[in-house]
C-alpha cells in the first residue's frame, strides 16, 4: 500500500430541515390551531483517530464526503429526524488544517473526535410564530444550509524516538535490531520510501521507533524524500543520529553529521531543540584504529559519540540505555 500522509478533501454537513406548516385539525375540537414542528439538524461531518487506519490512502482516493440532510418537520409539533453523521477515519497523529493553514484540531490519541463541519439547524415550524395577535401564522422557517469547505489532513507519526541520517547509514537495520520489525533493506540508496514504525519493548515500558527515509543536502528545501518526512520526527521526544563509518573518514563522517545538522536547523519544524544521541554506524566494516580516529576527531569537535553495529550487535544494549534514560526523563518532563 503506498503511504500517503497528505491530502486535501472537500467536506459539506447536511443542510437543515425545513420547519413544517400545519394547522390542527381534530374531530370536536372547535378550535384548532397552528401545529407544525420544526426540520430536524443536518448531519456533521467528524474526524475519528484510530489506530485501525495507518495512512491517508483511502481518503485522499475519495476525496469528497457529504453528510446527509435533516428531514422537514411535521404537523402535531413533530420535529423531523437529524441527519446522519458522516465520521472519516484517520490515524492518530492526523493534523487538521484549514485552506489558510490554520490548525483547525490535532488528533493524537486514540478514539479522539473532531466535529469539522456542523451540520445546518433545522428551521422553525409555524408553530413556534403563534402569538396573541397572529394566532394562524402561515410562515416557517427554511433549515440552514450545511457550508462546503476544503480541509488539509497532515500525518505525523507518533513516535518517541526518530532515527535520521543519511541514506544507506544503517537505518532500517537499527530499527530492525531494536524492534524485531522488517523493513525493506538493500544496499542502495532510498531503499526505504516511507517511514517504518517498531515498538521496543522494557519491562516497565514500550517505545515507538521510526526511521525516516530520503535526508540528503536540500531535503529541508524539498530535495529527495526527506522534505516530506521530516515532519514525522516533529512529535519525536528524541532522535538517533546515525553515521555511516563506511567512508573511514573522519573528515567524511564529520560531513555526513553536519550535513543533516543543517537540514535540521533549515527544516520548518523545531527539530534542533530535541534530543539527539549520534551514533557511528557499521562499525564492523573498517578497521578498530580508524574507528578510534573518528572518535577522537568529534571529541575534537565537542561531540560524544556511540559506535554501534546492527550486524555484530555492537554497543546496541547501551544504546538502548541511553534511548530508555533520555525517554523516561522527557515523559516525566511532559506530565
């Protein structure tokens, strides 16, 4: 399924009913008098969270959505039935803007609601324009209509920690270590075009990872993938900065880091006031001494590193520590 995480829709509530015009009439009873009830509401359109509904695809393919409309009222003061609600499904994480980009609600947990557009009121019936000098009022009201709009639904991921960096850094694999999921891995670059959520499991919690693919040099300007995924790790507590030891390089490496640094600083979200743990990765592949030079050339730099290795296992369990200790300070921070 491809992941879809904007998109724009056109909404209408149902119009009101319209109130009724009706006079008594009874069998005895000489005098009758005005009995119509008035046109039952149209029905709203609502905005429902659940984690049944992983992306935007089903509702970016219908686009339109309509709720139905308020039945007219009836004699004998009847009011008429309200329309039915239409209720759109949505991940947790959904972000409701409107056409200017005003945030119209935020769903982040689970069975959260939102009324986007209320129906319109049922009118009066004539009924309700008795009075002492008009006892027979032959008007009712019209019901309201119900007012289309255009909406904009955003995803964000709710995720505690995002793990960024460049492409083939070793991503994907980290998530896997951690979380036991299956991410698509291969050796070349964009492997992965959509963000893969894992759960990593303690005894006395559970932390949601994702790895976000695409961040190259001009991601924050809308190059590659990562202009579009980078609001993902918006909600994140805090992110792993993975560094590809591949290269050898300290000066290589050093580049890579400071490279996604700047997309960070550049991005239109608040990423660089998060937590980061920067991590060199594979460090299976080159030699220990030039792991040790890339170490000691960030130290150089006041940066403290992790060396980690999906494949070997290598400093994973401190890193997981560290995820946890940073994870719990943060939840106890928030409440």
């Amino acid at each position: 399924m491809k992941f879809i995480d904007k998109t724009r829709i056109t909404i209408r509530p149902g119009n009101g009913g319209c109130g009724a015009i009706s006079f008594r009439r009874e069998k005895y009873v000489p005098k009758g008098g005005p009995d119509g009830g008035k046109g039952g509401r149209g029905g709203n359109v609502i905005l429902q969270a659940t984690s049944k509904v992983q992306t935007l695809t089903d509702i970016k393919i219908h686009k339109h959505y309509f709720a139905k409309n308020g039945r007219p009222g009836k004699g004998k003061n009847q009011t008429g039935a309200n329309g039915q609600d239409t209720v759109i499904l949505v991940p947790p994480g959904t972000i409701v803007f409107d056409e200017n980009k005003n945030i119209i609600d935020d769903l982040t947990t689970e069975n959260s609601k939102a009324i986007i557009a209320r129906g319109g009121k049922g009118g009066l019936g004539n009924s309700s324009f008795s009075t002492s000098v008009n006892r027979t009022p032959r008007y009712a009201q019209p019901g309201e209509p119900g007012e289309e709009k255009t909406i904009i639904l955003e995803l964000r991921l709710l995720a505690d920690v995002g793990i960024i960096g460049l492409p083939n850094s070793g991503k994907s694999t980290l998530l896997k270590a951690l979380t036991c999921t299956n991410p698509k891995i291969a050796d070349y670059p964009f492997t992965t075009i959509h963000p893969n959520l894992g759960m990593m499991r303690f005894i006395d919690c559970e932390i949601i990872i994702t790895d976000i693919p695409g961040l190259i040099e001009g991601a924050s300007e809308g190059l590659g993938l990562g202009h579009d995924f980078l609001r993902h790790i918006d909600r994140s507590r805090l992110l792993v900065h993975l560094i590809s030891t591949e290269s050898s390089s300290p000066e290589q490496c050093w580049k890579d880091y400071t490279l996604i640094c700047n997309e960070l600083k550049n991005s239109e979200y608040n990423l660089t006031a998060k937590k980061i743990i920067i991590a060199l990765s594979k460090t299976d592949l080159p030699e220990e001494s030039c792991i040790d030079t890339i170490i000691e050339y960030f130290k150089s730099k006041g940066i403290n590193v992790l060396t980690i290795s999906s494949f070997s296992q290598r400093g994973l369990n401190m890193l997981k520590e560290q995820i946890k200790m940073v994870y719990l300070n943060e939840k106890k921070i928030i409440t």
